[in-house]
C-alpha cells in the first residue's frame, strides 16, 4: 500500500506540472521500483495500464464518469470498470448510459452495477520497429514513450506532432530514396498511426456513448493519467482538510493525523463536530 505522505508529495509536485509531467509523477507511484530512464522509455500503452492498475489500488475498480453529449449537449454518465477498461482495444466498445444520478453516484465513487463490456483485448506495447508500407513508401518506426511525448510537450504548439514523428520514425523511403519523417505525406503519417495504435492498444481506450435522448454516439477517450490525477486531486484536498480539523482540535501534527486509518480520521472528525 502507497504511504499517504507519498501520495501528498506527488499531488504537491504535480500541482504546477503539466499533463505529460504528472503521468511521469503518477507512474513513478505504481512503478517505485524503476528509474526516471526506464519510466519514460516504455510504450504509452504500458505506462497507462499501470495508471490504470494504480487507479484500482487507491480508488476501487469502478468510478462513474460524464460527458457531454456532443449532439444535444446532454448529461451523459457511464461506470468505468478498471479491469474491463485494461482489455479495450480497437473499436470503441459500447457503453450504455449509467441510470439517474443519484443511483448512479457522483465521479469517483463506485456502484455495483455491470461496469463497460470489454472489447478486443490486444497485445501490451512493444517498442520493437514496426514497418508500414503505402504505395512507394516505407516507413519504419517505433510506438510513442512517455519520453517521446514529454518532448512534444515541450516543443512548439505548432511542432509537436512533427516533433512526435521525428522521435518515432527509424526510416523511411519512398521507393530507394530515404527521406526525413517531416517530409512524409498525411496518408503515411495516417498509416503511422493506425498501425501505432495496432501494436500498442492501451494507448487509445475508447468508449462509444450513447445519447438516451437523441440516440447520437459520443466517443470519448480514456485519458487514463488525467483521469488518475483528477482522482488524487480530490482525495488529497479532502485528506488536507481533514489533517487541518484534526490538527487544529487535537494538536496533531501531520504525519500524526495521516498515521491513522480514514475510518478512524473520520470518527475523530465526528466526535470534534466536522462529520
């Protein structure tokens, strides 16, 4: 089990970071064993399953989750259930809408209804080349890193799916001829990526919504570091508010208040009149 002080250090580092940096802050939470180097080497779809995985350990299996609907703007819900999220990959699998909202229970609490049908499951990541060919072209390439999108993070608005595919493309011909990554056409680059997503499924887990009211599909993707960090943003607000009520009636200090269990941190803020 992670220490809660852990937690805090990560929420508190995190806080000024921006997304590609705070998914290299969470891995390092449910992979404290590797180094920065080995975290930002492996495939995105590796790193997001173990956000995933990580995500269950902390919060439970299931969390409920919105959108809106894309047509008529419509409050959509649905539960998403770690363990089947972990084996979606190609098409969207369908999610049918959660029921009222008071049943169904607000984000990042869990219920015990069915949770998403599971979709294709692929194989993990691999960062092994790849080869893709189009016509007279001949693109060898990797899939995407945490490290290949931390340097497009950093890069220009305007250069980060170039800079992306310089990391990622080995080499690439137009028949005998080898030409930079820059100069590839959209419909290679297309097949880059149809091919990128193939190999490395975690990467791009998608849901298919459907509207209750007006029928229209919304797909919406799993961010799966965003939907973590959400997560811990909430619960370590909640845990600061609870170390202040206790320390400022008991005189505890912080590690004294996050020493004790949450059941028993919640009768203490009971019996002080804070429940």
């Amino acid at each position: 089990m992670i220490d809660p002080a852990d937690l805090l250090a990560t929420w508190e580092a995190g806080t000024a970071a921006g997304p590609a940096h705070r998914a290299l802050l969470l891995h390092a939470l449910a992979r404290p064993a590797d180094d920065a180097g080995r975290l930002l080497a492996v495939p995105v779809g590796e790193r997001d399953a173990d956000l995933l995985t990580l995500r269950g350990t902390l919060f439970g299996e299931r969390a409920s989750v919105r959108l809106a609907c894309r047509q008529c703007a419509e409050d959509l819900e649905f539960d998403v259930d770690v363990r089947q999220a972990l084996g979606i990959a190609g098409p969207a699998a369908e999610i049918p809408p959660a029921g009222p909202a008071a049943d169904a229970g607000e984000p990042g609490r869990h219920s015990d209804r069915p949770g998403a049908p599971a979709g294709r499951a692929g194989p993990p990541g691999d960062t092994a080349p790849i080869e893709v060919t189009h016509g007279q072209w001949r693109v060898r390439f990797r899939v995407p890193t945490p490290g290949d999108l931390l340097a497009a993070a950093q890069a220009p608005p305007e250069r980060a799916r170039a800079t992306l595919l310089a990391r990622c493309v080995l080499d690439a011909r137009k028949g005998r001829r080898k030409v930079g990554a820059a100069d590839l056409p959209p419909a290679v680059q297309a097949r880059v990526a149809e091919a990128a997503a193939a190999n490395d499924p975690h990467a791009d887990i998608t849901f298919d919504v459907p509207c209750p009211v007006c029928g229209h599909r919304t797909k919406a993707s799993l961010d799966a570091a965003a939907f973590l960090w959400a997560e811990l943003d909430a619960w370590a607000r909640g845990t600061l508010l609870e170390v202040h009520l206790l320390a400022a009636t008991y005189g505890w200090s912080e590690p004294e208040v996050l020493a004790l269990s949450p059941l028993r941190r919640r009768h203490y803020l009971e019996l002080a009149g804070h429940a």
